[in-house]
C-alpha cells in the first residue's frame, strides 16, 4: 500500500485515486466493465493482483485514503506537480507522518514562503510575517532623526 | 515676501519713537531761536527809541540855553559868557547823566534780555531732559514687553514644534509599517522566480524543522 500512497501527495490525487478504486471494485463485480486508464490504475491493479480478497484489500486501501491527514498549505505562487511531490515528500519524511496528504491553497498576499494549517494549528512561514516582525519605528528614528 | 517678525516689530517700535524724539527736539529748538531774535529786535527797538529820545533832550538842552542866553542880552557880557558856561556845563551835566541813564537802562536791558534768554534756555534745557527720560523710560518699558512678548512666542512656537514632531510621528508610524509591506510585497512578488520561491519554501520548512520541531505541531 506504501507505494500506492507514496504517489498521492495532493487531495486531487487521492480523489481521483478513490475514482479508479471504484472503477476496480466495479470490475470485481462486472468483469466486462472496462477500467479508466489512469496513473493509479495500474498502481492499484498491482496492489490488489496478489490478495485473496480482493474486495476487503479494496475497502481498506479506500479507508487508509479517506482517513490520510490533510495539510493545509498556503504558498505565494502555483506550484508545479513535481515541487509538489517533493514537498508532501519532504514533510511526510521530516514530520514523521506517512501518509499525509496536503491541499494547497496560492495567496500572493504571503509574498514567499508558505502557512500550514493543520487541525486548525497555523504555523506562519511567510515572508510577510518576517517583516511584521521587523521593528519599523526603530528604523524610522535611524533615518528620520527629527522625530 | 516681506515678514512681520518680532524682531521687525520691535525695531519698527524704536525707530518710530526715535523719529518722534527727533521731532520733539527740532520744535523746542525752533522755538528757542525764535524767542532769542524777538527779544534780540525788541532790544535794539528799544535803544534806539532811547537814543532818538536822549539827542532830542540833548538838543532841546541846547535850544534853552540858547533862548536864555538871547533873552539875557541886558545882561554883561561877562555875566553872559558865565552863565553861557554855566548852562553848557548843566547842559552836558544833563545829557552826560541822560546819557548814563541811556547806558543803564542798555545795560540793564542786556542783562534782562540775557537773562530771559537763559531763562528760556534752562527751561529748555528741562523740558527736554524730561522730554528724554519719558522717550527712554517708553522705550525702556516697550523693550521690557517686547522681550517678554518675543520670549512667550519662542516659547508657544517651540511647543508647537513639539506637537507637530509628535503628529508626525504617530502618522510616520501609522503608515510606515503599510509603505513596507507594499514594497517588500511589490519587489520581492516580481522578482521571485519560480525556483526562487520553491527554495523559500523548503528553507522556510527545514529551518521550522530546526527551530520549532515541525513534527511535533504537525
């Protein structure tokens, strides 16, 4: 099951891999049913090839997707596909949480760096929070020396 | 432009009172001059009516003995060359005493004359030493409330200085924070390329890692 969820970094992802999911049990129970190709199609038939019950394989791969973490993810610009694998990877490896799925929101307003949101925890990363943290008056009296 | 500064305003007060002192000053001496040169024709009027007055006493002298003189004709000669020298002596004896009297009188109207004059001129002299110490006291008093004014205006202008340096700094304040905001979001929002904020980001993640323990809030 790991390398099926090693390649749902997004809720995008996991959506369409509950749709191939369903689209497989479908075919359990109508063999002439063709299945959508798809990129978790094949993942998913090499899952279930080798299990015995391979409807009881289908529902848990379909409640370990439904119960994967969500985290919320607020970047400056529109990532790519590939920086967003390499993202979901970095934090599922360094937040030792397997299996978390991000949903990412743009705000241009953040200007660089990111906001997490997880179970309503927010950690602010952002470029604007750093420079609300600068002392503006302390600058301003550097060069304003009449006030 | 022209400007109504404190120190103009004190300036133009000085040199107002000055002009009128000036003016104070030429009128009293005007009216010394004047005064000297009435008494001055009054007393050489008046000599010279003495004068006329003493050559006809002297002359009316001379007519009498003349008459008494002819009329003394039954008289001796010698009786007549006396009393002609009698009378000429009297006569002189007359017009020399008439003619001290003339020079008293000159003298005594010298002297009264002087004296008016220094009368006039010690009045003079006083009026305008008041005159003086009245302009110097006003001026004395007008620099005394000038200073005070001009101190109590420096000092109402550097409170409103004050007030203003704080009206511009609560302002500065109030806006600085939003001009910072806008130009960090402006330049860094079209300078980041896309590698460049990918790289934030991962940074921006591991040094959380390090610094706050991301596994433990996520």
């Amino acid at each position: 099951m790991d390398s099926l969820t090693d390649h749902i970094h997004t809720i995008s992802d996991r959506v369409l891999c509950l749709q191939a999911i369903d689209a497989y049990e479908k075919k359990l129970f109508s063999p002439d049913f063709t299945v959508p190709e798809s990129e978790y199609a094949s993942l998913i038939e090499a899952f279930i090839s080798d299990k015995k019950e391979k409807e009881v394989a289908i529902k848990d791969l379909r409640t370990t997707l439904m119960t994967m973490p969500v985290l919320r993810l607020t970047l400056a610009f529109t990532p790519t596909k590939e920086f967003i694998a390499q993202l979901a990877t970095t934090l599922r490896n360094t937040a030792a949480k397997r299996n978390t799925v991000v949903e990412i929101t743009t705000d241009p307003s953040i200007v660089a760096g990111l906001q997490l949101s997880d179970s309503g925890k927010l950690i602010d990363l952002s470029l604007e929070k750093k420079v609300g943290q600068v002392d503006i008056g302390s600058v301003v009296k550097k060069y304003f020396h009449f006030v | 432009m022209f400007e109504l500064t404190p120190v103009l305003i004190y300036e133009t007060f000085i040199i107002v009172i000055a002009t009128a002192a000036i003016v104070a000053f030429s009128i009293f001496y005007f009216r010394l001059l004047k005064g000297y040169n009435k008494l001055r024709l009054d007393h050489e009027k008046l000599e010279k009516e003495l004068d006329e007055y003493g050559n006809v006493i002297a002359a009316s002298s001379k007519e009498h003995i003349q008459k008494l003189v002819a009329h003394s004709q039954e008289l001796s000669d010698e009786l007549k060359t006396q009393l002609a020298s009698l009378l000429e002596q009297q006569a002189q004896k007359e017009a020399g005493a008439y003619s001290d009297v003339v020079a008293k009188i000159g003298k005594e109207l010298s002297a009264e004359s002087k004296e008016q004059v220094q009368e006039f001129a010690i009045s003079l002299q006083k009026e305008v030493k008041e005159t003086e110490e009245e302009v110097s006291g006003k001026i004395s008093a007008l620099y005394d409330t000038t200073a005070t004014e001009v101190g109590k205006m420096h000092e109402d202008a550097q409170k409103e200085i004050e007030a203003m340096k704080a009206a511009v700094r609560t302002e500065l304040e109030k806006h600085i924070y939003e001009i910072v905001q806008d130009v960090v979001k402006q330049s860094t929002g079209k300078l980041l390329s896309q590698e460049d904020h990918e790289g934030i980001v991962l940074e921006a993640l591991q040094s959380s890692m390090q610094v706050h323990g991301l596994n433990q809030n996520v």
